[in-house]
C-alpha cells in the first residue's frame, strides 16, 4: 500500500538513514495511515541515540528525559514546522504509575514497540521500502476496529494509568471497541488513575468531548468504573428521575445534551456547558405535592458553583471557564415571547453577554433534544431568537447620522427646538436612500442648505424623513422574522 507521506518527514527518515541509523514512522500516526485518516502529528523513532539525532540536524533541541529531539523542518505547516524524532527506548520502573524511573535507549526496535499502549500504536513503518513492522498483531485489530493493550494489559495500565484514559478517548475518536482482557483490566486498574494529575486527565477529556462520539466514550468509562476520576459530579446523576418533561435520569440527559452539540459539531465550550448544565439536579430535586412531580429548583445557580469548582479544579483557563459557568447558570432563561418584552431580552444579553448570547441559544436547543423531544426549534423558540436579533441590532434613528443635534447648534448657530429633529430627519431619509451620503462634509452641506428653507417646508422633510425611518425599521424587522422563519 502507497502511504502519503509529506517530504519533511519523508527527508527526515532519509538523512537518518543515510548515516547509518535505522528510522521508522511509528504510533498514531502509522495507525491514521492504515486506517486512511490524515495523521495530527508525525512521530519518527530511531536507533540513534540523541546525541547522535543531534549531530544529523544540528538545528535541533533536546529538552526531556525520553530522549525526543525536536527537528525544525522549514515548513510552513505548523504541523509539520517540529518532526519529532525519538530514539528506541526501553522503560523499567513506574512507581507514581506515569512515569518510568528509567529509561535506556539504543535497544531494538521490537523493544521499543514492546513498551507502547495498544497494538493499534505499536505498528513501525520504514518510509523508504513502504514495510510496515507489525509484532502485535496492530493491522488486524485496526481491521476488527479493537483497542487491544500490547502484551499484558495490566502491566501497561500498571505502567502507565493515563493508558486506560486514553483507550477510552481513542474509543470516541476512531469509534472502535474495547478488547475484553484489556476493558477487564481498565476495571481492575481503574484506582490507579487517582494518582495521575488533574492536567493531563484534563487533555484527555478536552479530546474526548471534541471527538464525534463523546457520549459512548462517557458511558463506557462509566461501565469501566473510571467516570469518577473524569467527571465525578456527572456521575451522582445516575437513576436520578426527572419531572415529566424528561424520557431520562439527569446523568442520560447531560449526555445526550452534550452529544447534539457533538452531532451539530459546535464547539467545545457548548460541548462542556451541555455535560454540566443540569450538574446540579441531583442535591436540589425536590417533590411537590402540588404537582404531583420532581421540581428542581435553583439547579442553574447551584449548577454554576459546581461547576466553576469542577472547572477551576481541572486547571481549565479563565476563558472557559467563565464561558461555560455563564451557559450553565443562564440556561433555564424563559423564552416564551407571548410573555416577555424586548427589554428582558436585552438583560438576559447583559447577564450572559453580546459574544455568547447565541451560544446559550444553542444550548438551549441541545438541552432540548436531550429531554427526548424530537424538535430542535419550535416555533416559540424561533421568535425568541429573532427577538435576541432584534435585540442586539442598532436601531435605524438619527444616532447613525455622522452629525448630531449639538454639532449642528454649534456649527450653524441654531437655537434649540423642533427645527433641529426636522433637520436631522430630513437628513436620515437621505442616508437611508443612499448610505455614501452619510459623511460630515455631505451632512454639513446639506444641513446649511435645509436649514435656509421656511420652517413648515423643513418639517414637511422632517416629518416624510419620520416616516422613511418608520417604515425602515418594519422592513428590517420583517426580514429578522423571515430570517427564523417566524412570520
């Protein structure tokens, strides 16, 4: 099979060997060549030593304990701008069940494939022959769509716990499946992941969440029994029954919220606001006789609390996490426009603000579809986000006039009265004919010339320019409605 392999990595391989070392592709991005994705990142593995990886590309750097060199390509693909090159290694010693005590390089490179994860990742490929190496077993399992741990799966989850993370994330990536041994063993292990630090469950769960199946990716942690150290607050939701609005318990329901904004392919923070907006219904699930049914009320606020701390505690930044908390307390907004005016659209745009006002509106939407109702957008909600349109719109009025009613006391000596609101309509209707005449020159020019006219001629103008104005903002209105097909 011909892999597409770009010329710096191709070149890279080439100048190793050249100089008597042996180099190989090998880990994910083998795995994304066989299976036909384009890979994220290339990674290069050699029988040279650092030091040696160094004296081939002096324009290079070494800066960890695993012996990984980072070579400077010259591309302008920031992909490719750093191929990284490690050499083979062989790693005893796991004691924080991270990292190895340690490593020793310059073994072979059946070693080096022995050490990694699943047997998907421990598949080598010579770039100049086109030969994959393939000790493992890892091109059937690619074939069967199964993560299999290389060797025996406890010892590498033993190794290294972050592993049964991953093979879960790699679940939600390439929609694979877990082999028995090596689901057995993630459950046997799955304490281990207590020791592992908040950042890199972190990266883990970032990808996961922005993969195309996040949901399957919870669920099976859930069953795996690692859910509790990714998402522990998510967990307390489970075979809680909601209120007769709902088809499921309140942890289905966070799943399925954030799996449409998944399936609809927004971004992250919808994602993560989705997963945490009902976080909180576990501690504030009320019943009430007077309805006969589960209330739950205050979960938006409580929900906002618990979900800053589970972000803070995770090291997120700032950025999102005052993004997400924003979504998770503003998401119960009513939304009914029978019942609200223009002015409570507006603070509920103040409260959460003009950059995610529509991110919550579609939050809105996969909140929705995680109750169980099979309509993203009923009509109700379609007037609310043309009212949120309108909302957030400047007005058409005399303020978008590059002149204003002071400028024109002062620079042509007119007294204050209805003069000036004429002058300025008159002016508007012009603009709103022809938007290049809206500049201080042409405004000026114009003003003098209105201002000459007898006064009843002028609101004559004044009140035709009223008029234009109205009938403006009706079109624009009229063209929002259209827009979220509301008319």
């Amino acid at each position: 099979m011909q892999y597409r392999i770009p010329k710096e990595v191709s070149e890279i391989s080439k100048r190793l060997k050249e100089d008597g070392y042996e180099a190989y592709l090998v880990g994910g991005c083998v795995r994304d060549l066989i299976i036909g994705l384009e890979p994220k990142d290339w990674d290069i593995t050699t029988s040279a030593t650092p030091e040696q990886i160094q004296t081939v590309f002096p324009d290079s750097f070494y800066e960890n304990d695993y012996g990984t060199v980072g070579i400077k390509s010259g591309s302008e693909d920031s992909r490719l701008a750093i191929v990284e090159v490690t050499p083979y290694r062989v790693e005893s010693g796991y004691s924080d069940k991270r990292r190895p005590d340690t490593v020793r390089f310059g073994t072979s490179l059946l070693e080096d494939l022995a050490r990694r994860d699943f047997t998907v990742n421990a598949i080598a490929l010579d770039v100049s022959q086109g030969q994959l190496v393939d000790p493992y077993g890892g091109q059937k399992d690619i074939k069967d769509k199964l993560i299999r741990a290389v060797g025996n799966a406890s010892d590498r989850f033993d190794e290294d716990a972050l592993r049964m993370l991953r093979a879960v994330r790699l679940v939600a990536e390439l929609g694979f499946g877990i082999d028995g041994d090596t689901a057995a063993a993630i459950s046997k292990n799955s304490k281990h992941l207590g020791r592992i630090s908040k950042e890199r469950i972190r990266d883990e769960f970032v990808r996961i969440l922005n993969s195309r199946r996040p949901m399957d990716a919870l669920v099976l942690a859930n069953q795996l029994g690692i859910l509790a150290f990714i998402v522990p607050d998510l967990v307390r939701g489970i075979g809680v029954e909601q209120n007769q609005a709902h088809s499921y318990d309140v942890f289905e329901h966070n799943l399925r919220t954030m799996q449409h904004a998944a399936d609809k392919e927004w971004s992250f923070d919808i994602r993560l606001a989705g997963l945490y907006h009902d976080i909180a219904k576990p501690e504030t699930r009320r019943w009430s006789e007077e309805k006969n049914d589960w209330t739950f009320h205050g979960h938006d606020v409580v929900g906002s609390r618990v979900t800053r701390k589970a972000l803070d505690n995770f090291h997120f930044s700032r950025e999102t996490g005052e993004k997400v908390v924003k979504l998770v307390r503003w998401h119960m907004f009513f939304s009914d426009p029978e019942q609200i005016t223009l002015s409570a659209v507006r603070r509920m745009i103040k409260n959460v603000g003009e950059e995610n006002i529509w991110d919550l509106l579609n939050l809105r939407i996969c909140d929705r579809i995680g109750t169980g109702r099979p309509k993203e957008q009923p009509f109700r909600f379609r007037k609310y986000k043309a009212m949120v349109d309108q909302a957030l719109r400047d007005p058409i009025s005399v303020a978008m006039l590059k002149t204003d009613g002071a400028r024109i006391m002062q620079k042509f000596h007119v007294n204050p009265g209805p003069v000036i609101g004429y002058t300025l309509h008159a002016l508007l209707e012009e603009v709103l004919d022809d938007s290049a005449k809206n500049t201080e020159k042409y405004l000026d020019k114009r003003t003098e010339e209105l201002l000459k006219l007898p006064e009843n001629e002028l609101k004559k103008l004044g009140e035709a320019g009223k008029e234009r104005r109205e009938a403006a903002e009706d079109e624009e209105i009229q063209r929002i409605m259209e827009k979220h097909h509301v008319c």
